[in-house]
C-alpha cells in the first residue's frame, strides 16, 4: 500500500450483519453487534493509517421499515456506542458528526448523538461521520429546502446560488468521497451519500461487515491505488 496516495475520505454501507448473523443460526441482531465491534476495531486502524474522513451508513430512513424488534435492537446499540464504545475516538483526537434527519430519533439516542458530537467537537486528527436515519434524496431535498428558504427571507438572490452554496447546504460540509465500499456482495449505493460520490471509485467485496476487517480494508485500498481516476476529464 502507497501511504502516500490514501484516499481522503472513505465511505463504507456496513452490509451483511443479517447474514453473518443467520448463517450461524444466531439472531440478526448478533450480527449487528458483531458488525459494531468490527467497526471500532476499522475505525482504530482507518485512523492509525491516516486517512482523514470516514462516512458510515448506520441507519438507512427506511430502515424504520424493520421488524420493531431490530429497530429497537439497533437504536439500543448506537445509545451503547456514543455512551461507551467509541469513547476511543476522543483520544485519537477523531471528530464524530452525524448526518441525518433527526425526526423520528427517539429522545434518548439524539442525546446520546449531541454528546457524542459535543465531546469531540474540538478534535482535529480527523472526523467519523455516521450517517444515521439518513437518505441521500432527502438530503438534497433538505438542502433544496434551506436555500429556497434563505431566497425567499431575501439572505441571498437565486443568481448567488452556486456549488459552494449547495456543498455548504447538505448535512455536512465535507469535500467528496474518494472510495464507497459496500460489504456483502451487493452491488448497489441505496441512497448513501448520492451527491458526494459524484465521482467516488467504488468497492464490492463479497465479505459481510463482521468480517470486513483491517486487512480487507487494506486490500480495498490497493484496489483504490490501482484505480485510474479522471474526474470527467
Ligand atoms: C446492514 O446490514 C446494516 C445495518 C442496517 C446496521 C449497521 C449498523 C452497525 C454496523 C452497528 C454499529 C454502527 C454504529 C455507527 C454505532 P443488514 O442488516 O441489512 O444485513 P443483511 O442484508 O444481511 O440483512
């Protein structure tokens, strides 16, 4: 791996747990488990190597179409992981933000998410993005309906819109995606991060989340470095 050419910021659609889980005769919710303990351990080592930006897919606005149960499971779980487990990423100095829409979040987990991201605020080393109750059409809706409203308060004029303002209108602020890898085997983007992967390279290994580990992620990364980008151009 060239340390040098790393991609800037990297997205991953965390797929398979239900799988994982259901191949082992366990409950979908273990792998989802199994699926958060490999991401703090992915975490550790997408840090250590240097690159900067992370974006994780948790929790889809039409994943609040599951089973009750496996909703709840997972609401559960992001609590324990803001509370307790990525605790870590403080001492890396990673910044966590959330991109998402926030209606719909029960009390608790938006809490859990405001600490989380008030913790962090002033890290530096890099930033966790984790894009939950999240949809990328409704982000460009949403960011459709803030400038629209900003029109029509008269802050600015439609000739002032230009990317700039639509980049600063999304969730986030981020620069684009360099790399989507989606886990599982499917080969599909649902949704994730449509207008910042405008010119991503993306990655489709078979290995379910669980066991999408370091030296997967690195074999990733070699297949970015073999990649020939061109930007349109
Ligand atoms: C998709 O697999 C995965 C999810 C909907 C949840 C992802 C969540 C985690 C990895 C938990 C930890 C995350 C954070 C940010 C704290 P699937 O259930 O659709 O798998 P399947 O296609 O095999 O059914």
């Amino acid at each position: 791996m060239d340390k040098n050419n790393l991609p800037k910021h990297v997205g991953i659609i965390m797929d398979g747990n239900g799988r994982w889980a259901t191949e082992r005769g366990m409950k979908r919710s273990m792998g989802h488990k199994a699926g958060s303990e490999n991401l703090k351990e992915l975490c550790d080592h997408i840090y250590d190597l240097g690159i900067p930006i992370l974006s994780v897919f948790a929790f889809s606005t039409e994943n609040f179409k599951r089973d009750v149960q496996e909703v709840n499971y997972l609401m559960n779980l992001f609590i324990q992981m803001f509370e307790k487990e990525f605790a870590f990423l403080k001492k890396k100095d990673v910044r966590v933000i959330f991109s998402g829409r926030r209606d719909n979040l029960p009390a608790n987990v938006l809490k859990a998410m405001d600490k989380m991201s008030k913790e962090t605020e002033n890290c530096k080393h890099a930033i966790f993005n984790v894009c939950l109750n999240y949809g990328g059409q409704y982000e460009i809706l949403d960011m459709a309906k803030e400038i629209a409203q900003e029109v029509e308060e008269g802050k600015i004029t439609s000739k002032d819109i230009d990317l700039t303002t639509v980049r600063s209108h999304l969730y986030q602020d981020l620069p684009d995606l360099d790399l989507v890898i989606r886990t599982s085997g499917e080969q599909r983007i649902s949704n994730f991060m449509l207008y910042q992967s405008a010119y991503a390279e993306y990655y489709f290994p078979k290995t379910y989340f669980p066991d999408f580990n370091a030296h997967e992620f690195d074999l990733a990364i070699e297949e970015y470095q073999r990649r020939t980008r061109k930007f349109g151009g």
